[in-house]
C-alpha cells in the first residue's frame, strides 16, 4: 500500500496512470431524457 501499488490513488499518482480510484476528468451525468410528443390536454 504505497507508491508501488497501482491500486491506490497514491500508486497511480506515482506511476502516471488513471482507473477507477483516480478518475482522468469528471463524468457529467446524463441530462434526462426529454419527454417526446404532444402534452396531452385534460378531458372535458
């Protein structure tokens, strides 16, 4: 559990790598889907 270990965030930092424990950019969440067709309009 050090430099040498590629699994910790400190090991990738040395060895110049990115993975799940250093992620290279931060990952945007999707946008939600947008809903499609006409709104419906309530019945009379």
């Amino acid at each position: 559990m050090g430099k040498g270990d590629r699994r910790t965030k400190r090991g990738k930092v040395f060895n110049g790598s990115h993975g799940k424990t250093r992620p290279a950019g931060v990952a945007k969440k999707a946008a939600p889907a947008p809903t499609s067709g006409p709104k419906k309009s309530a019945a009379k």
